[in-house]
C-alpha cells in the first residue's frame, strides 16, 4: 500500500512539475501582453447579461463597439473577434459564450478571405487558434477545437505553450523585455502593455479601436491584383463550421445573422466575382431562420466611397466604423431597409456608382523598371501622371509629368517609368481630364 502510494506522490510531483515548467517557460518566452484577445475573453467571462456577441477576424473587432450600438439596439452584446479568427475558431467561441451566458443573438462575419484559408489539415500556423485557447477555459469543447482544428505536427506546440517559442530560451534579450512588460501593473491587473505609438487601442467588450487610417484618395497599392473567388475551393474546415454554426443556432434557439463588414472598394472591384460569395453564402441559410447582410453592398449616402474610411484595403479605419455602425443600427433597428440600404448586387452598385479610381497595382519590371496601373472604373477621359522621385532622406531627385513629357504611358491607362536608384521613394498622382482621381507613396527597392 505504501508503495502504491509513493508511485501515485511520485507521479503527481512528476506531473506538478512539468506544467510548472510548461507555465514558466511559456511565461518568459510568450509575449501575449498587447493580445487583445487576453483581455477581451477575460471580459468576456467577468460580464453578465451578455445576449448578444459579434465573432469574427480583426476586420469585425475595429467595426463593431458595444457602447456604441447597445443604446441604440437595446442590447447588451461582446465582441468576440480575434485576429484572423476561422470559423471553427468562432462556432467555438460562439459555444463557450451560449454556455456562458445563454446568448439570444449573434452576429457573425464572413470575411470572404478567411474563408479562402488551408483546411484543419494543412494549416502552417496556429497564432489564430492559441489567441483563443491561451484564454479560454478548459472543456471538452475547447479540447476538441484544438485536436479538430489542428494537425499532429502542431500538437506538441498547441498543448505545451513552452515549446512554441522554446529558441527564445538562448535570448535573454527577449526574455527580459517579456518579463519587465509582464511584471507591470498594466499587466498584472489582466490590461494591455502598449508602446509608444497606438496603432490600434482596446476600448472595452472586445471592441478595438483603429488609429490608423489612409490620409489621401485613392492611395491603396498592391503588387498583384486580388484573385477572384474560386468558390469550389473554399476551405472545408471553413464550410463544415459554419454549418455547424447555422445548425446549432437553430436548435438552441440562438438568432443567427451573417454579416460582411466593408471591405474597400479597391478591394471588392479587384476581386471581380464577389457577387458569386454573396450567392454561396445565400444558398447556405436557404431553409434556415438564420439572414444575411453583406454591408460591401451599402449604397455611398451610407458608406461614402472614400479611401479615407480604411486603414489598408479591408480594415476599417474608425471613420469608416462610424459610417458602419451608423448604416448598422439604422438596418437593425428597422429604421431603414434593406432596399433602401444596399444595392441589389456588386455589379449593380459599380455600375451605379460615380466612377473612381480606387488605387493602383505596381508591376516591377527588370532593373529598375516599373509599371503603375490604375485599378479604376473609369473608361472614358484622359489619364495622365506626376510622379516624383525621392531618396531614401525624402530629397527629390526627378519629377516628371506625362502632360508635359511625353513617352511615359503605358497600356491600360498606366504608366511606366525607371525609378533608377537602390532605395527611393516614389509618389504618384493620377488624373483623369486634368482631375486628381487618386495618389500613392511607396518605397521602391531594386
């Protein structure tokens, strides 16, 4: 019997030990202290009378405040969002907080690109996943979402939260940084340890405030144009789920509403196809009490076309939030209508609209070669540029203007010119019959 006993002491000091080292290495190595998340599913769990929560990636924590919309919906609703959240990531969370608070309502979004991710299977990076289930309370839900949506060449890292950043042991660099940011009363008292500058800024209910935003029209840049939606090989994980998540809204009585927040109109207009998304998605709530609201097709009296409203070209700047929100609880509250809110369609509403230049793609050529073409509606007028050329200290070294110099335009109404030097900045204008449509500062390396 003595014996017995002293293999079980043996085993339980074993196992006490382990997650003590587990802990203590993740402590040191792990810098969670500006994870939204930490502190958004801390308070989540400390709340009370949640009914109603929003869940989905960063683009619906910039664009979805609680304190705004609460008074105007009477409702008392979280949000949810996490960083590059999945949908399994949200039908768990979606689990854990009817558990938690018996919720009435939930809003979801359905980033369209989110839902272009790899499948449980081949996912190479699980940041999405441990924003959430570093936080999350232990359960058989939580345990099954970190064996389903993940692979056994992930277990150890998932598990073992020492393994994951198990090299920073030898940097003691690191280590300091992380334990001094640790150890202050921000962090101590479960808040968040910000550096100098705010980018973005937790509020409170999981809202996240966006500082940033685009200073001029039309200054959205990519080295490619976006894809167009292949519907076929959308992510299965990402279908299963929200099936899943339709399914188990209808039989716990949970009222459920997809939604898109905006994404720019650079963006939309590049993809080419959204309208087949929009379709895919309809198709799905076929035959379900769960609606749709794809707020990318919002009329410009709602959500003016303007660069202005974003970030970058799919995150809200806290302009555009305003403008959403506003469109939000006017759908919601049954103020206005869905016909008087959006088009009928992405094809209808470019068609529609005032023509724009939303931005450009650079093509880089050999050399120094490159070519800025616009991503634009407009097919009739002139299209000429300034460009000018700056070193890396912001010196100008050439400009050049096609109205007055000739030999620069290119095909599809762009403009190709040689940047000639191995770092400069380069800041292209873009008018159409004399009119300034769009511009855009980019640094160029060869």
């Amino acid at each position: 019997m003595k014996n017995a006993l002293k293999v079980i002491a043996s085993v339980l000091i074993f196992t006490l030990l382990c997650v003590g080292i587990n802990k203590g290495i993740g402590y040191i190595t792990n810098d969670d202290t500006l994870y939204f998340s930490r502190v958004a599913i801390k308070e989540m769990y400390d709340s009370e009378d949640i009914d109603t929560v929003y869940l989905g990636a960063s683009v619906a924590f910039y664009a979805l405040d609680p304190n705004y919309i609460d008074p105007k919906l009477g409702t008392n609703s979280f949000n949810l969002s996490t960083m590059h959240q999945n949908m399994d990531g949200s039908f768990y969370l979606l689990k854990e907080a009817y558990k938690t608070h018996h919720i009435k309502e939930a809003y979801v979004d359905v980033f369209y690109e989110i839902a272009t991710l790899f499948e449980a299977e081949k996912r190479k990076d699980l940041t999405s996943m441990y924003l959430i289930t570093d936080y999350t309370k232990p359960s058989l839900d939580k345990f099954l979402y970190e064996i389903n949506g993940s692979n056994d060449k992930h277990y150890f890292n998932t598990f073992l939260i020492s393994r994951r950043n198990w090299q920073l042991l030898l940097d003691p660099t690191h280590i300091k940084d992380v334990v001094s940011k640790k150890l202050t009363p921000e962090y101590r008292s479960g808040g968040l340890v910000y550096k100098e500058t705010r980018p973005n800024e937790y509020v409170s209910k999981g809202f996240v405030h966006n500082n940033k935003k685009l200073q001029t029209e039309g200054n959205l840049f990519r080295t490619t144009r976006h894809n167009p939606i292949n519907i076929d090989k959308l992510s299965p994980t990402w279908v299963k789920a929200l099936e899943q998540m339709i399914d188990y809204c209808e039989k716990h009585d949970i009222k459920l509403h997809l939604i898109a927040t905006p994404l720019s109109n650079y963006r939309i207009y590049s993809i080419g196809n959204y309208d087949e998304f929009i379709k895919f998605i309809n198709h799905k709530i076929e035959g379900t009490h769960a609606d749709y609201y794809d707020f990318n097709l919002l009329r410009e009296e709602y959500f003016p076309d303007t660069t202005t409203s974003f970030s970058d070209d799919h995150h809200m700047s806290y302009e555009g939030t305003l403008y959403f929100e506003d469109a939000f609880c006017k759908l919601m509250s049954g103020e206005v209508s869905r016909e008087e809110l959006f088009y009928n369609s992405i094809e209808e509403k470019f068609a529609t609209m005032k023509k724009n230049v939303f931005g450009f793609v650079l093509t880089h050529g050999d050399d120094y070669d490159i070519t800025v073409t616009p991503v634009t509606t407009i097919t009739e007028g002139v299209y000429s540029y300034y460009i000018e050329v700056q070193d890396e200290n912001k010196n100008v070294m050439w400009t050049y203007d096609t109205t007055v110099d000739a030999g620069l335009m290119a095909a599809d109404n762009g403009v190709h010119f040689t940047y000639g030097d191995e770092h400069c900045i380069v800041i292209v204008k873009c008018f159409v019959d004399g009119e300034q449509k769009a511009q855009a500062a980019f640094e160029l390396n060869k």
